[in-house]
C-alpha cells in the first residue's frame, strides 16, 4: 500500500507553493486562486494545499524530504539560507538532517 495524497493547510497558498517548487522540485498541476493548489512530486506523490487563516500544528508536526546523499542536504540547506531563509547547519542527529520553517507556517525535515 502507498501513500496516495496529503492535504495541508497554509496560511499563504502561493507562498508555500513556490517554496515547495524552488526547493525541493514540486511541481503545481492545478490551483484554484490564492486558495487552493496541487502539487506533484517525482514519485506522482500528491500534496495539496488549502487556505486557512489560523494554522496551528502540533509541535512535532512536519513533512520530510529524504535526500541521497549528505551534499544534497548541504546544497538544499545552502540554497535556502541564500534565499534568506533562517536554517541551522545540518547535524548528524538521528540522521543527517536539518529544518526548515515554510510560509505556510509547518516545518519541513531535509535527510539523509
């Protein structure tokens, strides 16, 4: 069995829709305004993102994008910081990783 789609609530659709597609390669198949977008992953993994005003996700909510290979993690954390993004260097934790806060206002795990 696989993981067809996951909806997630945004405070800003079009924000997170580019960061989605600048950073980690999604692609926007549909949208409906500033309420409403599909996106696509290499693997047809559907991600779609809905409008809300107030978002409050748990404290260890997150998505994850595994990588394969430590400089892939490095080069991604790289290209956010020069995009003005506040990230830490990442660690070799219970995987080499690091995080990142989303426009939409959920955090996003980079692995290896």
């Amino acid at each position: 069995m696989k993981i067809n789609h996951l909806n997630l609530t945004v405070t800003d659709v079009p924000a997170t829709q580019r960061f989605l597609e600048t950073y980690f390669g999604l692609t926007c198949k549909s949208s409906k305004g500033k309420g409403f977008a599909v996106m696509l992953d290499s693997d047809d993994f559907v991600l779609t993102l809905m409008k809300g005003n107030e978002v409050h996700y748990p404290k260890t909510f997150h998505i994850g994008f595994s990588q394969k290979s430590e400089e892939e993690v490095n080069k991604i954390n790289q290209s956010l910081k020069e995009g003005g993004f506040n990230v830490e260097p990442p660690k070799h934790l219970h995987r080499y990783t690091f995080y990142v806060e989303s426009p939409g206002g959920f955090p996003i795990e980079v692995f290896y």
